[in-house]
C-alpha cells in the first residue's frame, strides 16, 4: 500500500480500537488524548517504510514517510536501507534469494514493531517530557505527510516540521501524565507498525510475517496474498476502495467515541 492508505488504516484502527475500549471494556478517553492516539497510529503506520530510500542529494524519490522532514529523513531512510539489507545478509538461509535493496524487510517484521512499541515506552518513561514531544514530533510529521499528503507536498518539509513540533507540544501538555499517556504512545506506535504489515500482506509482494522464525530453509519467507486476491500497490481499488473503507470506519468510530461526550455536554438524553 501506499502511504496515504496506510496512515489512513492507522487512525482508522486506533479509532475504532478506542471506540471498542470505551464500549466494552469500560475505558473512556478525552477527545484529545484519542486525536493524539490516531495520529500517533497513523504516523506509526508509515514507520516501516523508513527502509525507502530515494535520492538523498537530489531531494527526490523514496517512501512518503523518508520525504517527512526532506533531506535529513531521505537520508535516515538511506541508512535504515542500507542496515536492513545488511541484516538480511547476514541471516539469510541458503533458499533466500539475494537482495540488493532492503525495502521491507527488517522493518516489515514483527520484532521491529514490539521494537518500536516498547522502545518508546522506554524512552518516555526514562527521559519524559522531552522524549514523549520527540516521539510525537516525529509521528505527526509522518501522520501529516500520509493524511494531508497533497497538502504536505505544497507545504514542504519546513511547514510540516513546524506544524509538528508545535503540535507535539501542545499535544504534551494535554496528555495525561505518565501512568496513562505514556504507554499510550509506545501502543499506538507499535499498533501502528502492525497495521502497516497488514497493509503490505494484502498486496502480491508481502512481508515477512514469521521472521525471524525460519521456514523450509527460508529466514525470509514473505508472505502476501496470491496474485488472484492480491490489491496492486497504488491500484484503483487501494486509492478508491480501501480508502473510502479506512475514512467511513474512521468517521463511524470517531462520531461513536465522541457522541456520548456532546450529549451530556447539552444534556440530551436517550
Ligand atoms: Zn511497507
């Protein structure tokens, strides 16, 4: 998939996760500690595409999340590639075949996105409030990118940036202090990544699901749909179907979570 749909799954996952929590599992959320869930998941959701590099002295190519903040992340992307291909070489078993580019691979797996999640709660509960506006300046910066992606291309990385950090630090001073917010975020990152590898099994090229569990002398079996089922990257269905799906379930889940809270804010009552 494509970065727009991916970010799109990503809060449309967080949202409706949310809306469950608060439904059947008795766990309300503030409207603004949910919109810093999904956009910390839709920002997640792009993670792994960090292994998508493009030009880095040219400014061009690469993944829409290695575009988020220009030629610095183009360049962290190159590096992400370049280790990413170096792992699979090196644990690759004799049927992998070789590989000169490491584009979903290690950050397509699921160690990378217990990695990602825990890393996170770590870094927020060790260092705090700097480390928590870090984390979200960076998963903003990419949310931007994937849901208002037409709107980031014109901005630029420089506007996009700024909106980020002035959003994260808002976001910080909003969020509930650390026993809540904190492991909040590492979930919505490590969701997030999980969402995206759904997001790439359903297209023919796959990812690989079971590493590092190894398979019939493959470390690195990806694993997608058959060609029949499978949806092209960038296809018609992916950028009408699948995204008018993510929007609905996000619209439906967020009028849901936020529908109680307007009610008694105007005493209706059912
Ligand atoms: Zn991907």
């Amino acid at each position: 998939m494509m970065g727009p749909q991916h970010a799109l799954s990503g809060a449309a996952t967080w949202l409706a996760g949310s809306w469950v929590a608060a439904q059947f599992f008795d766990y309300p959320q503030s409207a603004t500690t949910i919109a810093v869930g999904a956009a910390v998941c839709a920002g997640g959701a792009l993670l792994p595409d960090l292994d998508m590099s493009g030009k880095v002295t040219k400014g061009q190519g690469g993944s829409t999340v290695s575009r988020s903040f220009g030629v610095a992340s183009l360049f962290v992307a190159e590096v992400i590639e370049k280790i990413s291909v170096g792992v699979y070489t090196a644990t690759k078993l004799s049927k992998d075949p070789d590989r000169h580019n490491g584009h979903r691979t290690l950050t397509h797996t699921l160690p990378f996105a217990a990695l990602m999640g825990f890393g996170s709660i770590w870094l927020c509960t060790r260092y705090g409030r700097w480390a928590v506006i870090g984390i979200l300046f960076f998963m903003f910066g990419f949310a931007l990118r994937g849901l208002f992606d037409k709107w980031a291309d014109r901005a630029g990385w420089v506007i996009v940036t700024i909106t980020s950090g002035a959003a994260a630090y808002f976001a910080f001073n909003f969020l509930p202090s650390e026993n809540r917010g904190y492991p909040m975020i590492g979930l919505a990152v490590g969701v997030g990544c999980i969402v995206h590898l759904m997001g790439d099994i359903v297209t023919r090229a796959g990812v690989p699901i079971l590493w590092p569990i190894p398979t019939g002398r493959r470390m690195w079996r990806m694993i997608g749909l058959p060609d029949t089922f499978a949806i092209e990257a960038g296809s018609k269905v992916e950028t009408t179907v699948l995204r008018t799906v993510f929007t609905i379930i996000s619209l439906v889940a967020g009028a849901g979570l936020l529908a109680p809270a307007l009610l008694k804010r105007f005493d209706i009552e059912l």
